[in-house]
C-alpha cells in the first residue's frame, strides 16, 4: 500500500536551496568553493524532489607567466563557473543525488 503524502508535509524552496548548499559544503569539506550560489531551482512533481543548481568559481595558476601579459596587467590564471545540481527529496530533505551540469 502506498503512503499518500500532503502538500503540507514537504519542505519548501527556501529549505531546499538550503539542504543542497549544506550538503555541497560537506561533499567538498575543507576545499574553497569561491562565489557559491544558487543558480536556479525546480520542483519535480513526478519524482517528489527539488532539483537545485548551484554555482561556484574555479581558478587555475597557468603553469608559466608570459612576460608580456604580466607587463600589460594581464594575468596567467584562468577562471571559470562550475555548476552542481543536487536532488533534494520534498518529504525527508535528504540529498539523493549530485550531478555536473553542462552548458
């Protein structure tokens, strides 16, 4: 027999987002996850979770500094945003699954 489930008894948007930025802080403990935050949010009535993307920035030291990007100001490292969407479970707000997003 399946278990009917209200409405009421679900957490709400702001809960979720918050779950999932938990939860991605625990997954990579002890590293920096610069500019973290929340990029979109969807609920998934068919599976009864929150998909949550977030964002963070990610910097690499190139391996050797050009003399000249150097003297024009420029900079040898190379930034860019990486994107995690974490399933939120509506009922229990426990994290299901973490997946890379492309764009």
């Amino acid at each position: 027999m399946a278990i009917q489930r209200t409405e009421a008894e679900q957490i709400d948007v702001k809960q979720a987002v918050q779950k999932a930025i938990a939860y991605i802080r625990e997954l990579y403990q002890g590293e920096a996850l610069p500019n973290l935050r929340l990029e979109e949010v969807e609920f998934s009535e068919s599976d009864d979770r929150w998909h949550v993307t977030v964002g963070y920035t990610v910097t690499e030291q190139g391996e050797q500094s050009n003399a000249l990007i150097t003297a024009l100001g420029g900079s040898a490292t190379r930034s860019w945003r990486e994107y995690k969407i974490i399933e939120i479970d509506a009922y229990t707000g426990a994290a299901r699954s973490m997946k890379i997003r492309k764009l």
